[in-house]
C-alpha cells in the first residue's frame, strides 16, 4: 500500500502544480479568459469564479484532504453538467482532460482515503488523549 500512497501523492502533487498555474494564469489574465472549451463566451468575472473556485482548492495539502476530494467531485459535476445537461461543453480534449483528472483522482483518494486520513485522526485523538 506505501507503493500507492507514494504514487497518489505524486499524483495529488503533479495536480496541485497544474491547478496553482491554471489559478494563477486566470487570475493574471482574467479579462483574456474565455475558456475556449465551451461553445458560449462567459464573462470574465464568471470565468474567473469557477476556474478560481475549482482550481484553487484542488492544491491538496495533508490536511485537507477531505477538502480536495470533495473539489474533485465538484469539478467532475460541473464538467459533466457542462457537457451532457447544459450542452455548452463539446467533448473535446478542453473538457475530456479534467473529467479523466477528476475521475483518476476520487478513485485514487477514496482508495487511499483510510491509509491517508484515518491513521492521522487516530494519532490526534492520542494527542488530545495525552492533552
């Protein structure tokens, strides 16, 4: 199971770097943010919530990892919607690339869910305990 953990941090990691970059570059050039994967032009400010919201809080920290696990469900939500209730997301590589992201991430995290977060709430409660 560490071969996993070791392959699901890097993971998280290789994530985070894109999702710090991608927030960062939105947040610099907000008003050139069209987000070319969907068929209508948003606003910059809309563009900005959601490239803001579900990229910012995918920078998975040990803490957070409930936080990080619940953005991903949120981004493949959204995605999906886009693309199959909305229709404003064609299935191109713009939106196939976070729904497979998404996807690889909460079947990773909900495998390593009780490696990960269980033993670290385990050894709070010892602390607390010894407290």
């Amino acid at each position: 199971m560490s071969r996993f953990l070791n392959v699901l941090r890097s993971w998280l990691l290789m994530v985070s770097v894109i999702a710090v970059a991608n927030t960062v570059q939105h947040s610099i050039l907000m008003s050139a943010c069209t987000v070319h994967e969907y068929k209508k032009r948003l606003d910059s400010n809309t563009c900005f919530k959601i490239y803001f919201t579900l990229t910012s809080l995918s920078c998975p920290h040990f803490r957070l990892y409930h936080i990080t696990l619940w953005t991903f469900v949120l981004a493949l939500g959204h995605f999906l919607s886009e693309a199959f209730i909305y229709k404003t997301a064609p299935l191109t590589i713009g939106v196939m690339a976070p729904l497979i992201v998404a996807s690889f991430s909460i079947v990773g995290m909900l495998i390593g869910f009780q490696c990960v977060v269980e033993p670290q709430e385990v050894v709070g409660a010892r602390q607390k305990k010894r407290n």
